[in-house]
DNA sequence: CAGTGGTCTAGACCACCGC
DNA sequence: CGGTGGTCTAGACCACTGG
C-alpha cells in the first residue's frame, strides 16, 4: 500500500456521461479517489464531525467497487483525516483539543484530584513577522502577524508559558474581541471563532534556561533549567496555522517515544 | 479494522483434513490467521530478514482467499513485524540498529562531516537485580542481571553515557567474552552473540541535573543539565530484554513529536 | 428494524523484480 | 521470462448502531 496522494484529484461533482472524467495519470485508482475526498473535505463540503455519504453511495457515484472505495477512505483515516464508527458512519475528523501542551509534562501533586487548566492572556499584538515566521507560515516577509503571550495555570500555580504567533487574514477576529472573555482552549475557539480547524501539529522539544523574567512569570528562580516546546500547527489542507513556544519547568518534563 | 489480536493461534502446521481446525472463536479469520504467524515468527520459524511463503501459497495452506491472508499480513505489517517488498515478497524485520539514542540528541559542529560513533564498555558486573528491574524484565526478585556503563563518543568527544541491565539467562555470553572486542552498536551484537532481536522500545524522556562523576565523564561541569533517556527495549515476543539508562548533555537535545 | 461499516470470497489483470 | 506483491471487481453475508 503505497502512502503517496496524487496529487490533481477529479471532479468533486459527478462526472459527464460520457469522456471518462478520470483520466488516471499514471497512479492507482483509491489514490486518485482519495485524493478527490480529501479535497471535497479541506473544501469544507463535509465540515469536521460531519459523517460523509455510505460507502455503498460513494462508490456508485464514482462508478468504483467497494473494495476499492473502501481502500481510498482507510488512506485517508491513517492520514488522521477520517474516522469510522461501525454502525454508525464515516466522519470528518475534528480538530487537536488544544491541551496536548500539558502531555510533556508531569505537574500532579500527591494525590490531587487535577482541575481543569486555566489559561491568561498576558499580551497581544499585532506587528510585522520575522523572516523566519513568515517563511514558516508561508507569508511574505514582513507581513502582519497577530502574537500572544499567555500563561496557563494549574491549581492556581503557573505552570506554562506561551508565546504565539498566528497569520493574519486569518485570525483577524481575535485581533478585536475581548481576550478575558477567551475560552481556555485555543484551538476549539480558533475553529469557532475563525473557522480554522489545527488537525496535526510537529512539536520540537529540547531544553534552555530560562530567562530571569520568564522564570518569574513560572514562579521559578532566574536560570532555572526549562524545557522548551516549539509547536508547528496545521490545518486539514496542511498549511501551517500557528507558530506556539511553550516554556515549563523541566523538572516537571516527561514524555514517552516509541521506537519502531 | 480492529487492531486487536487474538489469542491461541491456531495449529502451525496444515490442519487435518477433517474437523475444521480453526475453530473462529468469536472474532475474525485475518485476526486469528495473523496471531498464527506471529508465533511461528516468534519460534523461528522465519528468522528476521527471512522470506515468508507467497501470499498464494500461504492462502491455499490456510484455505483461505488472498484478500483474506492479506489482510493478515497487512495487520502484521503495521506492527512493525512483516515489511512487503513490491515484486521481491514478504520478509520478516531485523531488529533495531541500536544507534537509535542520537536521535534524541544534536551534536553536530560547525560542518563536521559525522564520524561513527565509538563505544568504549567501562565496566561490566553481574549483580542481584533491583525489585523494579526484576519487575520490569519479568524475573524473580533478586535474580542475577548483567549490567553495563558504556560510554559513547563521537568523534572522539564522550556524548552519552549508558547504564544498561540485561537478564542473565539470556544474555550470558555476554559475561564471558571480552568487552574490548564488543561492537560498537550493541542491539546487532545482541542479535549475532546471544540470538536476541531487538524490535521495539519504550524510550521514557526526562531532564536531571547531571552528578559530578557523571558530568566529568561527559566532559561537563558539575551539576550542567543533563537529558534522561530511560528505555525498556523488546523483542519479537514481546518480552521486555534490556533496560538502559542514558544521559546526555541537556543542551544537545531535540526531539521533534508529531501531534495526531 | 433499516442502515452502516466489517469480513470474506474467487476470480482477473497490472507493476515490479531479478535472472 | 516467471514469480512476487498491488490493484480492482462484484458479489455475499455478518456485526454493530440507533430509532
């Protein structure tokens, strides 16, 4: 099974009667397929939660064997793209919960029961993207960028600071709103608010010592070793969303990684 | 596509050709059919890097369609045991390549061209194990373990430094032979030496402060920060064989995750 | 109960590999 | 060229879900 996507994908419509509208360029036919889903989806056509039609429709209209329908959708649920529920239907998967941040770290205190984060915007700003921001986000240089800093808390204890950046046009309607009234996860909110949905994003771990007010804001002495998360986030069509650097004691880190 | 497996395989050889030999006890064919051919990899049957029978020759042997052994053999693939070769067949995989502990850490300079990296063993003792590793290598309490301090070294600068425990059954030519002619990958060694496949691992990732006698091995200072690399390492069957304990400089380390 | 995905079959033909 | 896995078909029947 190769995990290549070909890329061109057919007409989301129905084809013409005649003139095969599928003109397989050199690939295989659930590739092509899956292709055409996949944009039907980024597309908006069946928003994340939405269950798409029976296997059975699917296939009809494409004019394709189960079999080979059924090959298209499994590409696009090991891509994370999809859900199948036996029973029940195929669904548009929907986004990142938004509290993976705290899935590096280890913050328990004997036996509490955790609550739930709690999460402050400290600053927000809207200024020009540094070279390598843009590159990332896909912008011209310079471009405007909305940033925020925001600290997140546990029990009341600070426990993780975030500096974020994210593209402009895009997220417009949170350079304007009232951020007290903000939810405490960003991610739901950017999908109701601004209609972006973050999908997949590539974390890249390593270790610093923090600066001495940062520190401060983590309640922690000036130098203290803190591990450092920089987040790459992306939407279903893969473009990147969001640039987030997250700092926390590394004490406190812990994380686990298969191998193979 | 459930991704449970089964238990109680069915027989390894051909069934007799009357009173159906695959008694499905309550869930599917492929599953029951794969559980069959994981233990005849585990037993040997097809050593790693061996070719399995031909998709038809082991439907027929099974009396089952082609679709329905693929599927088997599919399941076995994305648990990592089978790799299909397009044209070539069907082979079991080798064992890890041991050099795997880099991964975690950046220790380029400035346009080196990267030498391999060197192990020197600095010590080896047979020792009663601790209760959490009998625990965690399924041993009795207090049965002899084979432990190793390893330092790695590339281009000539230590890098990391290793406290691995093997169980002693298993790996006792290990307690034999002469560390000085060791390879300096240990998981092919382990394969060649004492017929141990390295397949899968748990790499548990954490920071500390490093001791002085550590940080002087490493070639740091004191109480420099130090990256904790905690592995459980298995093999084919599952069964936990090696423990090992790395430690790096803090700084040096990075490790991208991907988020769903 | 009707509708969904999951399993299984028995074929055909294609694409890749190595000799 | 012969052997391998990869794709595709057109069906049948099973298992789960929800009203």
């Amino acid at each position: 099974m190769p995990e290549v996507m070909e890329i061109s994908p057919p007409a989301p419509a129905p084809a013409p009667p005649d003139a095969a509208p599928q003109p397989l360029p050199g690939q295989s036919r659930y590739g092509w397929l899956a292709a055409g889903l996949r944009a039907r989806i980024t597309q908006g056509e069946w928003p994340p939660g939405a269950a798409l039609p029976a296997e059975a429709a699917l296939a009809k209209e494409h004019g394709v064997a189960l079999g080979t329908l059924r090959q298209a959708l499994a590409l696009l649920v090991d891509q994370g793209l999809l859900e199948r529920r036996h029973g029940r239907g195929t669904f548009v998967r929907g986004g990142l919960d938004g509290a993976s941040m705290l899935r590096f770290f280890r913050f328990r205190h004997a036996g509490d029961l955790q609550a739930a984060p709690r999460s402050a915007i400290r600053a927000r700003a809207v200024v020009p993207a540094s070279a390598a921001a843009a590159e990332a986000l896909g912008l011209p240089a310079g471009a405007p960028v909305l940033t925020l800093e925001r600290l997140r808390s546990l029990d009341g204890r600070p426990v993780l600071l975030e500096r974020i950046t994210l593209p402009l046009p895009l997220f417009a309607p949170l350079a304007e709103s009232d951020p007290a009234g903000w939810d405490d996860l960003l991610y739901p909110m950017f999908q109701r608010v601004c209609g972006v949905t973050v999908h997949r994003a590539e974390d890249q771990l390593g270790f610093a010592l923090l600066s001495a007010a940062d520190a401060a804001l983590l309640g922690l002495p000036a130098g203290h070793p803190g591990a450092q998360v920089q987040r790459r986030a992306f939407d279903l069509a893969g473009r990147c969303v969001e640039l987030r650097h997250t700092q926390g004691d590394a004490l406190a880190f812990a994380y686990t990684a298969q191998v193979r």
